[in-house]
C-alpha cells in the first residue's frame, strides 16, 4: 500500500477540461478554448451535441489555433458525416468506436449521431472493444454524450443508457464523462469507484 501510495505521489497527472453542448455557439468554443490556454489543459474532451442550434462555422479552430489536442464523441446532433469532417479537417480525434492514450491515461468513449440508432447491447460492446486496449493502464477514463441509467441526471425526466451504465459496472472507470441533460450540468456522484460528472457546455477542468 505504501507503494503505490508513493507511486500516485510521483505521477504527473493529466490536466483535462472536459465540455459539451456547445450547440455551435463558436463564442462559448472562445471561451472555453482561452480557459484551457490560461489553465494549460493537457487535453481538451468535448463529449457530444458540438455542432447544432446556432453558428457551427469554425467551432473547433478556437482550439486548433491555441495548438490544444482535441479530443471528442458525437452527439445526437453531430450526424456522421460532420464528426466526421470535424475529425478530417481540424485533425482531432473522434473517439466514438476508438481509444486514445495519452501518458499513462487511457480514454475510451461512445458517440450517439443523429442518424445512428444502436442498441444498448451494441453500446456497452463498442465501449468493451476499447476498454480492452486500454486496460492496463493506470488511469482510465470513458467517455459519452448520454448519460447512463441510474444517474442523477434521471432526475430531468429523460432515461439514460443501460449499456453504458453496464459499461461503467463493469470496467469501472476512474472518470466517466457524459452531458447531454443541459439543466443538471455540473452534477458529479460516484458508482462503485468510478468518478461521474455531467460536464455541461460550462466545461469542467480535472485531473486525473
């Protein structure tokens, strides 16, 4: 115990600021792009619903031009087509489906695109696939754009996913991610050891 006690002590953790539902406002994609410079973020997680109600033109370049590594899943109003040129065009990782690893942290996640309708089976499977490639590694992190069920964010009336809250049961991650349900944004509780944090288009800045 002593040990690894030690071994927490020495390990520079990752600094993260973790957002979502921008909804294309690229003026809030500003000012989250600014606190992660002022912060010196290591990474920047955006989970879902990016594109959408407003101006979408240029959302990601606030980031990009600051030379922030980007990160992020699809929401339900992110169709494929625009993860995917979001992906292309400012080189940033779409994790839906994939992993990225960044020191000693691995991040895994699941997207849900306008268009795509996957059963909760085929969910908690995506997020086991890459669970996999990264599960031994000392931190691990999940990510999505819907809650899961059982959560607090249940409390806004909108059920959350069974796959992802076997997902979260299972391989219980240090820190899960999710947004989606705008008016509990900023809600954090635990299952089993698993840190959940509803991030919100406020953003959230952590380390892990």
């Amino acid at each position: 115990m002593k040990i690894k006690v030690e071994k927490e002590k020495s390990r520079k953790k990752l600094k993260i600021l973790a957002a979502g539902d921008l909804h294309g406002d690229s003026k809030l994609a500003e000012e989250l792009a600014k606190r992660a410079e002022k912060e010196k973020v290591d990474l920047v997680i955006l989970n879902g619903d990016i594109t959408g109600l407003i101006e979408t033109e240029n959302i990601i370049k606030p980031f990009t031009k600051r030379n922030e590594k980007v990160v992020f899943v699809p929401g339900n109003w992110d169709n494929p087509d625009t993860a995917s040129f979001l992906s292309k065009y400012y080189g940033i990782k779409n994790i839906d489906s994939y992993y990225v690893r960044y020191k000693d942290v691995g991040i895994f996640g699941a997207g849900n695109s306008r268009g795509i309708i996957e059963t909760e089976e085929e969910t908690f499977r995506k997020l086991e696939k890459n669970f996999k490639k990264i599960k031994n590694l000392e931190k691990k992190i999940m990510v999505t754009h819907v809650h899961a069920a059982g959560t607090k964010s249940e409390l806004s009336g909108f059920p959350g996913s069974e796959g992802i809250r076997k997902a979260i049961e299972k391989f219980q991650p240090d820190l899960f991610i999710s947004g989606h349900i705008h008016e509990l944004e900023g809600v954090e509780e635990k299952i089993g050891k698993t840190k959940v944090i509803n991030v919100g288009k406020k953003g959230k800045i952590i380390e892990i």
